[in-house]
C-alpha cells in the first residue's frame, strides 16, 4: 500500500469526502431481501424512530448503506451492554454513526495481526496512530444488528482493506448514553 501521508497530500479531497470509499459487503439485492424479514424490519423500525420526519426512501437508504458495511446479513440482537468506538485522538463519536463494537472484539480486533484500519475496514481519514476510545450504554434493553465487517477500498483500490472485524450496529442512537470518553489506544506500525 502507498505511503498514507502521500496518499492525504495527493488526494486529500477525495478522502476528506469520502467519494472513493466502497464497501464490498451485502448487495442491493440481498439488502432488499433482508429488508421484507422480521429482521429487517426492525432495522427499518429502529431507523425510524432515529429520525422520524425522514421519509421512508431516505430510511431504506440508509438501511441498504448500513447492510453494505457488513459482510454478511447482520444477527439481530437485544443487549444491556456497553459498545466502543475508536476515533482518531482529538475526534469525537458523530451522534448518528452507528458502528461499534464490545471491547472484548477491540480486544480481540488489537491482537489479529491486521491494523485496525484494515480489521475495521476504516476509510484514510479515519486511520491513526493513537485512537481515543468512547463508550456508549443502553439505558435497558437495546436493539443491534451484529456482522462482520465487509472488505472495502478507497481511492481507485490504492487502499484496500479486508475488514473481519465483528461490528454492532446500532441504528437508533436515542435509548443509548451520549458517549464517553474511555480511553487512548496506540497503535504499533498502524
């Protein structure tokens, strides 16, 4: 893989914009199939309640995008759980990403021998040395939808990363906690 400090210097528009960012996961056509499932329409539901004056084609939208980062149809699942999130150091949580996992698979994502850029499948921008790790908790029982994260490339294939690591969805972001701040995770040779 080239340089990544050429690659933000050369490309810095396209990364900042994320427009060459793919993912290769689930397809239009197995999202759709999801989608018509107890399952999927729960995804739709919780999407719903996340943002209730959007219209149903912006939530199906959404739903296929959030489908496409995993590798596979996601596991529906009810948790009590906190989930983490790595962020740049000096970033913060956006209050509608919905990507997040147990810190027992950032564990587990830290000793894989990938970097987590490439486990997590994270665009340029988001690739650090030092990541700050926030925590988010349900307020009871909460919906996510679990998968693998699906392989993805940015910049014409200039970036390629094969993703792997075990991502909790979380589509509705109301009955959880705001996030907080729990650590600083350094990275070696990321």
């Amino acid at each position: 893989m080239p340089d990544l400090d050429t690659l933000r210097t050369t490309h810095t528009a396209e990364i900042d914009s994320f427009s060459t960012f793919k993912t290769y996961g689930v397809d239009r056509g197995t999202a759709d199939s999801y989608l018509s499932t107890f399952q999927g329409q729960q995804l739709l539901r919780e999407l719903s309640a996340a943002d209730p004056t959007a219209d149903i084609s912006k939530i199906y939208a959404r739903a296929v995008d959030q489908l496409g980062s995993g590798s596979g149809k996601p596991e529906l699942l009810t948790t009590n759980s906190p989930l983490v999130k790595i962020v740049p150091q000096g970033q913060t949580v956006s209050p509608y990403s919905p990507f997040f996992t147990t810190a027992a698979d950032l564990d587990a994502a830290s000793k894989s021998g990938y970097s987590l850029a490439d486990y997590f499948g994270l665009p340029v921008r988001s690739e650090a040395q030092l990541y700050d790790i926030y925590q988010i908790s349900p307020s009871g029982p909460a919906t996510v939808f679990v998968s693998k994260v699906a392989p993805t490339t940015e910049l014409g294939g200039l970036v390629s990363r094969p993703g792997g690591a075990i991502q909790y969805v979380v589509p509705n972001r109301g009955p959880w906690s705001l996030p907080t701040h729990i650590g600083t995770l350094k990275i070696k040779g990321d």
